[in-house]
C-alpha cells in the first residue's frame, strides 16, 4: 500500500495565533505531525503539506515535507472544509503523476499522535472501507450521563435507551473523534463528505494522547504532558 500523506496548516488562526509553526516544547508544531509522516513513509510515499503560508511551508521543507504548491486562498478561509483541501492535494498529486492507494490525513493540532497509530489504522484499511479514524472513548455517553430536552415538555431524557443503566460500565461504548490520524479512501472520498461515509472503522487511542490543540488551555496542557512523558501510553 503506498499512501498520500496530507498535512493541512493555513497561516490564519483566531483560537492559538500562529499555532502551526508556535513552537511546542521547543519545536515548531507542525513538525510533530511531519516526523510522524516521514517515520511511516516509504520510499514511495509522499509527504505534502498544504498550506497558504510560505511562513509555514519554509519551516515544513525544512522539516522534510514536500510543499509543491501554495494552497489556493478560497480553501485558506475559516469556512473551507477538510474534504475540499484534501482533495486539492489529491488533484495536485494526480497532476505530478504520483501514484498513491489511500491518503492519510494528519492535522498539525494532533502532537501526540505517535508513528503506532498512524500503523495501527494503516492494518486496518482495506479498499472495500471508506475510512479508518482514530477515537478516544467519549466524555459523554448517550446510554448513561448524554441527556436531552425533550421540546415538548421541557425534560431532560437521556439521549440513548431507556435510562435504566445506572453504571457507566454496563453501557455500550461511546466513540468519539479525536482528529490524530484519519485513513481515507480516494475514491470515497471523490464521492462523498467524510461525514457521509458509512462504511468506517475506529482505530481507539487513549484519552492522554488525545489533546487537539484548538485553545491555549490545550496548548498548556499539550505542554505539561510532553514535559513528563512517562506518562504517555
């Protein structure tokens, strides 16, 4: 299998300014994400940052990645999404001639993602799947502590069953997102939003190495757990 690496970082970011190339613990953030890439990449894989900053693509050639190109500005907005600037790196890839079987989709903000579990989903990919996506156990679950108002009466009902499970223990498990490491079939991907695609695998990795960067808060949290990291598993 020979896969495309995207890494997506646009120069603008209202939560952390400037959080792709910020150091954190002493190195550029997006490089985490690169050395991830360039540690599973075969000799026949590429690794593209897709950025509309030469701020950011200086610090990633520096760092090891390919940056071709300079994203186009309507896919640098607050608004544009995933899918749109994954598949114009998929559209500039076909136009170099780079022949690739899946695209893995590692966003900078993910920093404790490990090269482990970029394998992980790569074991569990096969053609006949629309995507493998890393999740941590939810905060939240709907059979137990998820609630809901209901708009007729104003009460809250829990989101999922009949609100008999009184330990946690006993529900079904929750999943949720926690954006590290998403695997995604190209041609699924031409076809329909991430968000449509049914035929999904979870790839579970534990909640410490979960954090995605989005607020300062984060940022310090993400900060105390490289400094002792003998508490990552």
């Amino acid at each position: 299998m020979t896969p495309l690496f995207v890494i997506p970082a646009r120069g603008g970011s209202k939560g952390i300014p400037g959080k792709n190339i910020r150091p954190l613990a002493g190195k550029p953030l997006i490089v985490y994400s690169i050395e991830v890439a360039l540690t599973m990449a075969p000799a026949t894989s590429h690794v593209i940052v897709s950025t509309d900053s030469e701020d950011i693509a200086a610090v990633a050639r520096e760092a090891g990645a390919d940056v071709p190109w300079l994203r186009p500005a309507e896919l640098a907005t607050d608004t544009a999404g995933s899918r749109e600037v994954i598949l114009h790196a998929m559209d500039q890839a076909d136009a170099a001639g780079v022949s690739y079987d899946c695209v893995v989709l590692l966003q900078p903000t993910s920093p404790l993602r490990t090269a482990a579990d970029v394998e992980a989903c790569l074991a569990l990919y096969t053609p006949d799947i629309d995507m493998v996506v890393t999740v941590k156990e939810a905060a939240c679950n709907p059979y137990y502590d998820c609630f809901e108002t209901d708009p007729a009466t104003g009460y809250l009902h829990v989101s999922k069953g009949d609100g008999l499970i009184t330990r946690r223990q006993d529900a079904p498990k929750a999943w949720q997102y926690n954006g590290a490491v998403y695997v995604i079939n190209p041609q699924s991907l031409r076809a329909m939003p991430l968000g449509a695609m049914p035929r999904r695998v979870a790839s579970p990795m534990p909640a410490e190495r979960s954090i995605d960067l989005d607020t300062l808060l984060d940022w310090q949290a993400a900060e105390n757990i490289l400094a002792s990291p003998t508490n990552l598993t």
